[in-house]
C-alpha cells in the first residue's frame, strides 16, 4: 500500500475540492503551515494522498491534527474507531499534536487523550511540545516546526506619523489581545491597533467590554495571506501577547513570530517556551522596550534584518517539505 490519508475536517474545505491546494490560505495555522507542505511534500514522493474526516481506502499512513466541527465532541467516537479499524488492518497512526490537549479541559481532549495510546508516530511543533507529551507518551516523536506561508517583506525606514502595531491570529489567541488592550498598555500609549483574524476572532474582540489606559484607534480586517502583507505595510511593528502560563499554548509553535520577523516588523512578545531560542530578535512585551520600541520602531530594525537572514530561511517552504518528506 502506498497510500496517505489525512484527517481533515470537511468543513475546512468549505465545499471546495478535498486537495493540499485548498489548505493554502486557510485560517487554521496548523492546517495552512503543517498539513499542507506535509501533503505537498508526499505527493511529491509519489505517495497517493487523500483527505478528509472519513479515512478513505486501506491507507497505509493516516495522519491526524485538528478535529473540530460544531459536532466534534459526538463525532470523537467516529473518529476513534476508524484509526483504531485501521491500525488493526496494518495502518501506521501519525498524530500531529500541535496544541497540548492532554490533561486539560478542552472539550476535545478526550480524543487526544486516547488517540494517543495507539499512536506510533507523534509530530510536534516545538521541543518543548515534545518534553510536554513525553509525560504521557512513550514512543517515537518528531519534532518538525511550521513552515511560513509569506515571501520574506521589505523593512521599513520610516515610521507612520500614528504609531501602527499590527496584530494578527486565530480566534483562539483572541483573548490574549484583549487582555493585552485592558491591561498591557500605560497612560500615555497612544497607537493605531491594526487587528486581522477571522470572522468570529473579530466578532469576539469587537463584543469585549474592552477599557484601556492608551489612546487607541483600532481597525479590525478579515484575516487572509495577502491582507497581512498589506496590513504589514502600513503598520511599524507587531504585538503577541500571549499567556506563559497557559498549559495549553506552552508548547506551541514559533510560527507567529517567525512571520511577523518576516513581514519586516520589529516585534514585541510575551516570552513563550519556543520563542525564548530567538530572544535576540525580538523584545519583551512587558518590558519598557516595548515603550521604546513604540517611540522609535526604526532603532529596532538590525535585529529584523539578522533574523531575515540567520533563522527564517530555516522555515522556508521547501525545509519544511523536506522534513515531512523524511519523515515517511
């Protein structure tokens, strides 16, 4: 059998044809940077690759990430037993586990949960995503890191007359922002916060009660590829708040500082576990920098510049292929 099936959700393809193609501009990053430079890269090893919810044929490989849905938690079961049916019937299982379900209340962590117990192959995102399930996991795991999903950007020189910061993420980091507006900013701050995520990302941000101690003008955009590239244009620098004590996010990607280094944009973040081996090239969100960095964005710039040419090539589209090539 030379065949690969990946579990996808259907409705991730919005009633577009089930192919890598279709996962290039998605919202879901894990879907966008993983599944679709993974599946690339095996069709190009001559791998007949399917997708779906619903595992087709007699699949030598499955790969499972995400599920979701507005029925997920009735269908985990589904989900359960056709891995387990095909494990059975000589398939090997790859779980992509790229948030830290385990032990947590997420409502679809009992899936992972077993998922994991007849898995043979788990991929995780960070080194530290793989110290974090090695406390309940005992086999193989491979750590490949999300490709980025933009050409490398220009950096600036001049700054806009409003200072601009650009904020970009899934619904899921929606509320790190919002914490991030209340609580972040000092008397004094003054900034144009440019916001893009999806539909209901926004639909969150714009319901929240949000109160600040900054003067602040707040533009909300529909999240895709090429807005953030436009948005990055007109903005002077990047935010990501997150929470470092979050179990759930603790092991996640480096993915959105990555692509904010190469949207040319001197950024500021919280200190997550896989940001802290590129310390040097962004600053501490917390931090008074992050004042200076608001005043004269342009001081910031040598570190951007080091980081375009040291470590994003390191996430280009074609390594990333290559590591999920190996990887089967």
């Amino acid at each position: 059998m030379n065949a690969i099936h990946w579990v996808i959700p259907d409705l991730v393809f919005k009633g577009r044809e089930k192919s890598a193609e279709a996962l290039r501009d998605v919202t879901v990053a894990s879907m966008r940077m993983r599944a679709f430079p993974a599946i690339t890269a095996m069709e190009e090893k001559g791998f007949n690759v399917t997708l779906g919810e619903r595992v087709a044929g007699q699949p030598s490989h499955i790969f499972v990430g995400k599920i979701g849905g507005p029925d997920v938690v009735s269908q985990i079961p589904m989900y359960l037993d056709q891995l387990r049916q095909h494990k059975a019937n000589g398939a090997k299982v790859y779980l992509d586990y790229t948030d830290n379900h385990i032990g947590t209340v997420k409502f679809v962590a009992p899936f992972y949960e077993e998922a994991i117990k007849f898995t043979d192959v788990a991929i995780v995102p960070s080194l530290h995503m793989a110290g974090l399930l090695r406390a309940s996991y005992g086999g193989e795991i491979a750590v490949i890191e999300d490709a980025l999903d933009i050409s490398v950007q220009p950096i600036k020189d001049q700054p806009q007359k409003a200072r601009a910061l650009l904020w970009f993420g899934h619904e899921t980091n929606i509320r790190y922002l919002m914490n991030f507006v209340r609580t972040g900013f000092k008397a004094g701050d003054s900034a144009k916060l440019v916001i893009l995520s999806s539909a209901k990302g926004l639909e969150m941000f714009k319901a929240a009660p949000l109160q600040s101690n900054a003067t602040l003008e707040v533009l909300l955009y529909r999240w895709s590829p090429a807005q953030m590239l436009e948005a990055a244009k007109v903005c002077d620098a990047c935010i990501i708040p997150s929470d470092t004590e979050d179990r759930y996010k603790s092991g996640v990607s480096a993915n959105r500082l990555i692509t904010a280094l190469a949207l040319g944009l001197p950024t500021a973040a919280d200190n997550l576990e896989s940001y802290k081996e590129f310390s040097e090239f962004y600053i501490d969100i917390r931090s008074e920098k992050f004042r200076a960095m608001m005043k004269d964005p342009r001081a910031f710039n040598p570190a951007v510049r080091k980081a375009q040419q040291e470590i994003v090539p390191r996430f280009s589209l074609e390594n990333i292929k290559k590591a999920w090539s190996s990887l089967v």
